[in-house]
C-alpha cells in the first residue's frame, strides 16, 4: 500500500469496552474540546487539525499512524 500524501490520518482500535479517545485543543492553553467512547472491536479514523493538536486514548486500543503501530498496556 503506498503511503497518503497530504492529510495524514490515523486509526485506533478498542480492544475493550470502553475505550476513551479524548481530543485536545492548540493554543496558548491545551484543553479537553472532544471525547469519543468506542467498544470493542470498533474503529475510530482520525486526523490532527487546526483546532486538535493531541490526542489522548484511555483503555487497551491499537493506534495505527503512517509511523507505525503502537498499543496500550493495561497496568491493572
């Protein structure tokens, strides 16, 4: 599969129930402006905007990006 060229987005994958995705803002100060629940199996596509400078995945989730593949560790 050849690499996007332009907006690059990324997927993440809830390996469980309740998997938090929360967006935070640019700017002076980084605030909460989106939050997004996923259960497990589901797919969220995404992408950094004028407006998301960070996002923040809360629970066991594959977070696929064009730099590779990263997954979350449960430390319960």
């Amino acid at each position: 599969m050849d690499k996007p060229t332009g907006v690059e987005y990324f997927i993440i994958k809830a390996e469980e129930n309740g998997v938090n995705v929360i967006g935070l803002t640019r700017g002076k100060d980084t605030r909460f402006h989106h939050s997004e629940k996923l259960d497990k199996g589901e797919v969220m596509i995404a992408q950094f905007t004028e407006h998301t400078s960070a996002v923040k995945v809360r629970g066991k989730a594959r977070i696929i990006t064009p730099f590779g593949e990263v997954q979350t560790i449960d430390e319960a």
